[in-house]
C-alpha cells in the first residue's frame, strides 16, 4: 500500500511542472491576466453606484421594526424558534414571552 501511494505522490510531482507550464498553442503577443485593463468609463457602465436615498429610507435601514425584533428574539432562543415552526410564530412568541 505505501509502495502505491509513493508511486502515486512521484507521478504527480513529475505531471506537476507540465501542467504549469505556458500553453504551446498559445502566440507570444497574446493577452494575459495582468495586461488586460479597462477604462474608467467602461468600468462604470457595468458598476453602478447606488443612489442616495432619503431619511425615511436611511432611518429603516439602521433601525429594525418592532415585528422584526421579535422575530430575531424568538430565532435566538431556540425553544421558541422550534416552536414556531411547529405551530407559527405568533402562537409561539406568546407562549414564551407574553402577548406582543
């Protein structure tokens, strides 16, 4: 067994230095990874930047609902979150934590 694995570990170190090597097919002039630049107009025709938004949006996405809080309560303490998807959320968060 440890006479197939040596042979085995030989043969790839001797394939290694062949697959690493440069493509023959390929011609001296071609592009690689490193040459290949863009300009900043044509980079910025397929990123865009996401508007501004206003303060009504900004403040929700910094704040969470009060119905989001009690989901997050309820999946944190794993009981409740089994319950939940036994018998619903609501009926699971009232069990544990009182009326909301």
């Amino acid at each position: 067994m440890r006479s197939l694995l040596a042979l085995l570990i030989v043969t790839l170190a001797l394939a290694t230095p062949c697959y690493c090597e440069k493509d023959p097919k390929d011609p001296p002039g071609s592009p690689n990874a490193a040459s290949i630049k863009i300009t900043k107009e044509v980079a910025n025709a397929f990123v865009k930047r996401q508007k501004r938004s206003t303060l009504y949006e900004r403040y929700f996405e910094y704040y969470k609902s009060p119905m989001e809080q009690m989901h997050e309560r309820c999946e944190n303490y794993p009981p409740c979150d089994y319950l939940s998807d036994q018998i619903g959320f609501s009926m699971a968060y009232n069990h544990f934590f009182g009326r909301y």
